[in-house]
C-alpha cells in the first residue's frame, strides 16, 4: 500500500509540474513573449548551471567509482588474470583521459561563452592542422590498444607447455564434467555417438564400441519384436518405424567408427589414441594445483555454453562439434583465498543476508560458470574449482586413479551379432571419411 501511494504521489507530481509549464507557456504568450526570445538573464542562469553541472558531474562519476570499486572484478588468481587485468587497466586509462578533457571542454565552453548580442563568433569552414591532428592521433591510440590486446590473448591462447596439466570440461545443460588423463598422460578419443548413460562424454575404447553396438542391437530388436507382434494404431506403428530406422543408421555409423579405431590400433598398437581412453577419470571435482600451467579443453553436448572462470579470467565458448582451448596458471589457491581481508568480507555480507533466511553458512570457492544463457537453469550451471598445492593435488590424482573410465581387469563385452539390414563384416564405404575423435 505505501508503494501504491509513493507512485500515486510521484505521478501527481509530474502532472502538476507539467500543468504549471503549460501555464508558463500561455502567460508568455499572453504578454507577447515569442518562445525563442531568451533574456540576458536566463542565459546567464544557464551558464552558471553550467559550472554547477561539470562539479556535480564529476562528483558523482568519483562517488560511483568509490562506492562500487568492491563490485568491479574479483582478485586476480592468476597469471593471464594479471595480464589481463594490466590489459583492462591500460584501456580504462587511456578511456579516462579523453572522457576527462572532452567533459571539462564541453561545459567550460558552454558557461564561458554565454550569448553575448555584442559579440561575433569566429566561423572556420575547414582546417587541415586540426583534420589530421584528431584523426592522426586517434588512430594511433587505437593501433596502440589494439596491438597491445592482440599480444595479451596470444600470450593466454599460445600452445601450452608439454609438462602442463590437461582437463577436458565437458559442458551440457546444465551442468559441467571434468575428464583427466589416466596413467598414461593422454586423454583418450571421443565420439558423441558413443553417449549413453554409462558413458556421458563419448569416451571411444574397443570395449564402449562394442558395449554401444550391442546396446543399439538391443534397442533395434526390441522395438522389431514390437512391429512383428504388437497391434498398433498406424501412428505409433509409424513412429516406432522411423525410430528403428535411426537407429539402424546410428548403428551403421557406430561401425564406421569401430573400422576407423580398428584401423587406427592395427597401425599404431597401444600408441594408437583409441587405447588411451580406458584408464582416463571421468569427475564432477575440479582440481588444479597452484603454480602449475593446466590445459582447458572444452567441449559442449548440446548447445553453445561458454566456461567462466572469474577470478582466474578465463571465458571461452564451449561450442558443439569442437574443442576450444585455453591455459592458465592458478596462483593463489583456495585456502589462501579464504584469508584475504577483501574475499573475508564478502563471505560476512552474502552469510549476514543468508543468515535470515535461515540457510547455511557460505564459504569461498572459486566457481566455473557457464556465460551464455544456454535454458532455463543456466543460472544454476556451475562447478566448484578447488585450488591446491602440489602435493595435495598429486594425493587427489591417485585417489581419483583408482576409479578409472573403465577398469582394466574388467572382462571385454561381446561383439553384437549383425543386423540383418547392415553387413558388419564389410568395410563401409565411408569408414575412412567418419567423423575423427575429438
């Protein structure tokens, strides 16, 4: 109700000032006053708001400035986020200087050089001096941001380090996994065509080739014996057909890929990328030791998702069908975070406004978040990332070890009996042209 009559009030207030205008207008014009004559007087009243309007001005830019300076970016716990941040800096410098003289110029001109009857401005059609001075130096500011931008993203895109850590982040709505090598340092292949319950990043090995196959097979047969024995409308017995249809076709690419990796092992044996993929650790824990570069590779199921990782400055799309990459070098980790005075106070203001709302304490950590509105729970799709020393990542790592993508004395599953619609035996005509690993 208060609210209801605050807005009643301010809407009463605007129409009277309206009304008292248009009652100004008419007496003007009652007393012969064309609108476009201005007297001395409110010329000079305009030129002195002028002067209270650039310290007004300029006041409340450092009151903002101050105010909201906690709101600006996390710390920097990083070394690209250093980079980065001296990046943002330098723009923000070269941004104040001119915003400063062209606001400070504006409004002195404007008080300075009131209407005077008596006084003739001075008109210069063209200069060529002035034509080049602001076209010259702008242009030599811009190279300069521009040359300086494109040296910072190199430096954080360039290849990373043989020695660096490698982490798939696989994205999908709305969630995020993360996938490290196994014993043998390399991340194995994957194929989205693998996708199921068991294996939700694509993970391609002999053993989730034929595990897939034979879960196709399966799929294929059931809904067969359904067509074969069932009464059904003719809308369903249309739909069940153009659904084993596709999976006959999913099932004909899934052998593609299975001639490919075959291939692939025969020439290189335990080399080849499609054996590398069995011990790999698929987790929904993020770890990275401090003072250690790490790979990002990131990958989407779905949708166009984008990795965001504030206090780390890192932020590249995860885009399907693709890999994009990115390193950084963590320097802080979290535990260290969680004693800064600044982070402290934050803690203390987001647990004061929990605390009545009768929900848990909140404790620091660094966030993985998704930067593109990608459904309905985008704001919910986030990982925690936790930032160690050397030593207590290396404990996680042979801990995480022990529970690998697929275990290695895990019996082999059986190759699936041939469809009778696809010749298992033969090579495909376009094995060698199936889509490659990621």
């Amino acid at each position: 109700m208060t609210k209801l009559l605050i807005l009643l009030v301010l809407v009463l207030g605007i129409l009277a000032i309206a009304q008292l205008a248009r009652v100004y207008e008419l007496t003007s014009r009652m007393r012969g006053k064309r609108e476009e004559d201005i007297s001395p007087a409110d010329n000079r009243l305009n030129a002195n708001l002028m002067w209270v309007f650039l310290i007004t001005y300029f006041g409340f830019f450092l009151w903002l400035l101050i105010r909201y300076s906690d709101k600006m970016l996390p710390i920097a716990a990083s070394e690209q986020g250093e980079s980065t941040d001296w990046l943002l800096n330098f723009n923000w410098v070269i941004l104040f200087i001119p915003f400063v003289i062209t606001n400070v110029l504006l409004f002195t001109f404007a008080a300075k050089y009131v209407h005077n009857k008596n006084r003739r401005a001075f008109w210069q059609p063209h200069n060529n001096k002035l034509e080049l001075i602001w076209t010259v130096i702008p242009a030599a500011v811009l190279a300069v941001i521009i040359i300086y931008g494109l040296r910072t993203w190199n430096t954080i895109t360039s290849p990373a380090s043989p020695d660096a850590i490698q982490v798939e982040l696989y994205a999908k709505q709305f969630d995020w996994t993360a996938r490290y090598p196994g014993a043998d340092g390399v991340l194995g292949a994957s194929d989205f065509r693998l996708i199921n319950g068991t294996n939700p990043l694509g993970i391609v090995t002999p053993e989730s080739v034929a595990g897939r196959l034979l879960e196709l097979q399966e799929e294929i047969a059931g809904i067969d014996d359904m067509l074969a024995n069932d009464v059904l409308p003719d809308s369903k017995r249309d739909e069940l057909t153009d659904q084993v249809e596709r999976l006959r076709r999913h099932r004909s690419r899934v052998i593609n890929l299975r001639t490919v990796m075959e291939l692939d092992i025969k020439e290189n044996g335990n080399a080849s990328i499609y054996m590398a993929g069995a011990d790999d650790i698929v987790t929904k824990d993020f770890y990275l030791p401090v003072k250690q570069e790490a790979r990002l590779l990131i990958r989407s199921r779905d949708v166009i998702h984008s990795a965001y990782i504030p206090h780390m400055r890192v932020q590249m799309n995860a885009v399907p069908g693709m890999t994009t990459s990115m390193k950084m070098v963590p320097t802080i980790t979290t535990d260290s975070m969680r004693t800064i005075p600044e982070v402290v106070n934050k803690v203390n203001d987001i647990n004061a406004i929990r605390q009545g709302q009768g929900k848990e304490a909140y404790v620091f950590d660094y966030l993985l978040l998704c930067n593109k509105i990608c459904g309905a729970s985008h704001y919910n799709m986030q990982m925690t990332l936790t930032v160690t020393s050397a030593a207590e990542y290396e404990a996680w790592y042979k801990e995480a070890q022990k529970k690998p993508f697929q275990a290695t004395d895990a019996e082999a599953v059986p190759e699936p009996a041939a469809a009778p619609s696809v010749d298992d035996n033969a090579v495909p005509a376009d094995a060698q042209a199936a889509v490659r690993p990621n």
